[in-house]
C-alpha cells in the first residue's frame, strides 16, 4: 500500500484573487474570500489531475515494500529531508531530472518513509488553466447550472495535458 501525505503547504498560489477578478471581469470585493477558495480548490484539481506540485509542499511518501528504486509523486522534487527503512534512516541516491526518483543502497525494502520538499510549478500555462477552473467553479456555485458542468472543461485538461505524469 501506497500513501502520501501533505504535511505543510510552504509556497504560495501562482494565481491571485485579483487575477480572476480581472479574467472574469468581476468588480465588486464581496465575493473575494470565495474566489479565493476557489483558486485553491482549482490549484488543487490540476495537482492531482498532473500528478505534480504548482504550489511548493512539504510531504511525507510511504511504501509498504519496494524493490528498492522508487519515484515520488508530486515532483519535482526540491530536497529529500529523510529516508527511513522499518523506522531506520537509510542511505540512497536521488536520480532523475527533478530528483524524483529514489534508489535505496540496500535494494528490496518494507514500510519506507520519505519525507521531502517539492518546489511547485509556475507558468503561464497552469495559471490559465486555474484562472478557467476558478472561474467555471464561481460561475457555477448556486443551484443552477450555467452551460454543462457536469465535466471539467474539456480546454482545461488539454492544456494541462503536457504536464501529466502517470504515478502508480
């Protein structure tokens, strides 16, 4: 079994509250704690839908077994700050263009913790595609339904299509 958990939130959004006032043409400052959840929420959707970190993160990654070369999710991958095998800290080598992949000296391992820090993704791309999601999740907040909801937009996903990485 497999799990990860965010530990701390250590960057900022890439897209402000003023940015989707902007994109959406919105004048009014009431509605401003709720875009800004809605960016969030948003960010999230395209981390997950990436399987990569926008916003730097402090995580800790668990396995039960492993071969002993494994890649972390949500990469890239800023800093490892521990490994540990069945609780005992554990000599490896970061490989990989982002330091995404682990390789244990010992090869096979059980129950291996890593605790690392990722440094987030920023560009013009993903910050469209948050100021989209954002806006189709204020547009669409009451009971009614404006257009078809019932997907994310389909331009959403394409744009984030260069930057999806299959973690299984």
């Amino acid at each position: 079994m497999r799990q990860i958990k965010v530990n701390s939130v250590t960057g900022s959004e890439i897209v402000t509250v003023s940015d989707v006032k902007d994109y959406a043409r919105i004048d009014t400052d009431v509605d401003d704690t709720l875009i800004g959840n809605m960016i969030t929420q948003a960010r999230i959707w395209c981390e997950n839908y990436i399987s990569r970190d926008i916003v730097a993160k402090n995580r800790t990654y668990y396995l039960d077994t492993t071969q002993g070369i494994f890649d972390l999710p949500f990469a890239p991958v800023a800093s490892i700050s521990s490994v540990t095998v069945k609780g005992e800290a554990e000599t490896y080598e970061a490989i990989g263009l982002d330091n995404e992949t682990i390789e244990l000296d010992n090869g096979y391992a059980e129950r291996v913790k890593v605790t690392y820090v990722t440094t987030g993704l920023d560009d013009g791309l993903l910050q469209q595609a948050i100021l989209q999601l954002a806006t189709t999740y204020y547009d669409n907040r009451g009971e009614f339904i404006l257009g078809n909801i019932s997907d994310i937009p389909t331009n959403v996903k394409n744009i984030l299509a260069s930057y999806k990485s299959m973690f299984v």
